[in-house]
C-alpha cells in the first residue's frame, strides 16, 4: 500500500513540474507556413508549365486558365528567312536562336454565367512585399477588367484585390472576404483599349498600401486586415485577359 502511495505522490509532483515548466508547457508545436524572407523575388514566367493547363502549384475559382504561348511572338518566330531553316537542317550554319516564343497566363472564358474568375498561386507566402504584373485585354463587353490579387489566404477565398475596369474607366480597390468582394477606393484611369499591353503593381508595408498603374502611383491605402498571403490575378464577366511578367519580392 506504502508503495503505491509513493507512486501516486511522484506522479502528482512530475505533472506539477510539468505545469510549471518543468517540461514544454505548450505541447507539441504545430507547423506553421513559413513567410518568404526579405529581398527575395520571385517570377513567373510560364516556361516550365505545361502548353494548354493552369499553371503548377495554383488554385482556380471559375473561367478556363491556360498557359498559351504568344500569338506575336510565334509569328515572329516562324518568319525566320526558309534558307536560314534549310541550312540549319542541314546541319550548316545554325539559325540564331534568339528568344523561346513568350508564353502568357490567358483566362479565355466568357460565357460561363459567372461574375468574376481568378487564379491565386499556393507559394510563396508573403509579408510585406511588391508585386506587379502586366496585362492584355484581349475581349469583354460586360466590364472588360483585369486584377492582381495579393495576401491572399491558403484557401483562396480573403485578400486585397487591385482591380483595373474598362466600364468605369478607374482602379479600383477591394479585399474580399470569404469569396466576397468588398470596395474599399477607387481612382481614374485612362481608357482600356483592348489589345495594349498595362502594368499593375501594388507596395505593401505594415499598413500602408500603394497601388501603381503603369509606373505611376494612383492611390494609397491604410488597411491592415490581412498580413501576409500568396498572389494571383483576375478577371472580370466576359474578359478575355492575357498576364505576363508576374512578378513579387518579399519585403
């Protein structure tokens, strides 16, 4: 009976170092994803991706997403002189090579019902940060649009969202919340003449926002619902939307 006494009383004392740090007093430790650290970028130039599929490590909400190389840049390609092709068959005097035909992010749905399309990357996950990405409006008659989406959370659904919109002439500035878009600024923009390549690029540090339309700065906002997410980008109703040049860098 002594024995057990002893036991119950050594027990009792191990679990009350345990409590008072004796041992790790908050339990195994769960992973967590890890945040880029400062000053490294990333891009995305599609070169790696399959022809015709989404790219690698993304999630899509609506429209049809696919890799697809540039139809100019083809062109291009393909009016090398025939003598030069004929040599180079040959086994003479190789072509140059020159540039790999450029490959686009294209979102090429425009009648699926649906109010807004988008893709948002899983990795990397970012801070504070830059990021831009150059768009092309290739057709879109309800609200030709395109966007670029940053902090974005691991299920795609809350983050802010820059957003360029041929209808309104303006950039507009949202976060979405649990898949819902919520206006937070707006300001004027130059008409979007489908075919002409624009730039859209955001700056992120602490609470402070800035949001930049073809190298020029268009507003500044103060918001801090969301520190830190992954990128992506968007579409609008019936927009047909090439992206090229994704680009971030951890801050």
């Amino acid at each position: 009976m002594r024995k057990i006494t002893v036991s119950c009383v050594v027990l009792v004392l191990l679990a009350f170092g345990a409590s008072a740090g004796g041992a790790d007093p908050k339990g195994p430790k769960l992973p967590k994803q890890r945040v880029a650290l400062g000053g490294k970028t990333y891009t995305w130039d599609f070169q790696a991706d399959t022809l015709g599929l989404r790219p690698a490590h993304t999630m899509t909400f609506g429209g049809n997403w696919q890799v697809l190389e540039d139809s100019a840049s083809v062109e291009l390609h393909a009016a090398l002189p025939d003598t030069a092709r004929a040599d180079s068959a040959a086994g003479a005097v190789p072509v140059p090579p020159g540039p790999p035909p450029r490959r686009l992010l294209s979102q090429l749905e425009d009648d699926d019902g649906l109010v807004y399309h988008y893709l948002t990357f899983t990795r990397p996950m970012l801070g504070d940060l830059d990021a831009s990405v150059r768009f092309r409006i290739r057709s879109g008659e309800i609200d030709p649009s395109a966007g670029l989406m940053f902090q974005m959370d691991p299920k795609g659904t809350s983050g802010y969202l820059v957003r360029a919109s041929g209808k309104s002439g303006e950039l507009a500035f949202h976060y979405m919340l649990y898949g819902r878009r919520r206006d937070v600024k707006f300001a004027k923009i130059p008409e979007l003449a489908p075919g002409t390549w624009h730039t859209l690029a955001v700056q992120r540090r602490r609470s402070t926002l800035r949001v930049f339309y073809d190298g020029k700065e268009a507003m500044m906002v103060r918001d801090d619902r969301f520190s830190n997410g992954t990128v992506g980008v968007w579409t609008e109703d019936d927009t047909r939307v090439d992206f090229a040049d994704l680009k971030t860098t951890a801050r």
